[in-house]
C-alpha cells in the first residue's frame, strides 16, 4: 500500500503504511469507545453546544476551500472539459497540499461523533453507518489518493457535500433541501467509485495497478457499496416512508 506523494512531505513506506491505514480504523474504535466518553461528565451542556457550532463552521469553510481548490485547479488546467487528463494526470504540488490536508481532516470530522456522545447519545443511537463511515474513511481517502483522477474527484465531491452538509449542521438547510443533499451523497459515492474503476482502463500509467495491487484496487469497491446500501436505506426511512406516512395520517385527520 503507498501513502503517495508524501515523499515531498516526509517518507513513509511499507508495512508503516499499512499500519497508518488501517490503524486508523482501529484508532477511531478506540476513541469512540474508550476516549471520547470519559468527557461525557466533564463537559457542560454550553460547551458541546458552542464547540459543535464551532466545530460545524470551520469544516464547512474547510470543506468548501478544498472543494474550490480542486476546482480552481480543474479550470485552470483545462480538465473539466478533458476527461483524460482529469483521470491521469497528476496533481501540482500546491494542490497536493490541499489533498493531503483533506485526508488528515477524515480525522478531525471523528469530533463529529464525539459531540453525539458528548449530548448523551450511546453508539446504538448513533448508528452503524455513522460509526462505519467515520471508521473507514481514512484509508478510504489514502488509497483514493493513489490515482489522479481518484485523487481529484474524491476531493472535489466529497468536499462539495461536506459543505453543504456541514453547513445544514451549523445553520440548518431548507427542509425541503435534505433529501437532495442525502441524494448528492449518494451520486457522489457512484460517481467517485466509477472514476476509480476506469483509471487502470484509460490510463496507462495505471493499468497495472490493479495486478500490482489487488488489496488496495479492491478495497473502494468493499467499502463504498455498504456506504451506498445504507444512504439508500436512511433515504427510503426518513424520507419516502416518511412522507408516505405523514400523507395516511392527514388523510385519516380528514375523514
């Protein structure tokens, strides 16, 4: 597994790769079970409350620079109308930065089920697909990384929907505006999943990449479907059994 373009940074190489990847699954286990609860008692109400607006706000601002980063960076260089270049060529070094910032901030959103706790929430109310996502995120992104396009467009997309989400957790969005956004998440979770599957295709660069490395190729395409199953589900219960339901009771009112 490589953690690529670090070497500009620092250099790390296997099995310490592995380890960071898939440690951080266990890490985010650990602090939701062990850590983050012991401040259950500490923290007063007004706290949480101030600390979970601030939280909200700095990664919807966050959220947004990367997003307009990568975005800023796909104008300038032609690739929003250059599908080939968009999924093969690498990104400039600034803008690696960015990508590099974006993936260490899957840890700073772990603060997200923090707060859950922090208001008295258990990891059953809290839910699997919370935990999950919040979980796997960071080897995600790590490995996402290892192709251009993969690299681009996760940022991009996944940027562009925790803006808005984190946004709707700070200021609350228009009612009517949830569905679209928990619909948004699931086009961006198919669409990221399709640029990863035709890098190895389009790229030649990349087309051993999956022969070379089967766990890592292997890996978006375990992970993103229980995203997806799940989003599908929140989707059908919140919002069109929901609404079915709310649609039998005035009826019923009316009769």
């Amino acid at each position: 597994m490589e953690i690529p373009h670090t070497n500009q940074i620092i250099h790390v190489y296997s099995p310490w790769t592995y380890v960071i990847a898939f440690g951080s699954c266990l890490l985010y286990l650990l602090a939701i079970t062990l850590i983050f609860p012991l401040f259950t008692s500490k923290l007063t109400s007004n706290f949480v409350q101030s600390f979970a607006k601030l939280h909200h706000v700095l990664l919807f601002i966050y959220s947004l620079f990367a997003s307009l980063a990568v975005l800023t960076h796909l104008i300038q260089s032609g690739e929003t109308t250059n599908g080939y270049n968009f999924l093969c060529v690498p990104i400039p070094s600034w803008l690696r930065i960015v990508t590099l910032t974006f993936t260490l901030s899957k840890i700073w959103e772990w603060f997200d089920t923090a707060i859950l706790i922090w208001k008295g929430h258990s990891l059953k109310k809290i839910g699997f697909l919370h935990i999950y996502h919040h979980a796997t995120t960071v080897l995600l992104f790590l490995i996402c990384m290892n192709f251009p396009g993969g690299e681009k467009g996760s940022v991009f997309f996944n940027g562009l929907v925790h803006t808005l989400m984190y946004y709707h957790f700070a200021f609350r969005l228009p009612k009517f505006f949830r569905p679209v956004l928990t619909a948004i998440q699931i086009v961006q979770l198919i669409s990221a999943t399709y640029v990863w599957y035709i890098v190895p295709n389009v790229c030649p660069k990349y087309r051993d990449f999956p022969a070379k490395h089967p766990l890592e190729f292997i890996i978006p395409f375990a992970l993103v479907p229980v995203y997806c199953l799940f989003f599908f589900k929140f989707f059908i219960q919140h919002y069109l059994l929901s609404s079915s339901r709310k649609f039998k009771s005035s009826i019923n009112k009316t009769e």
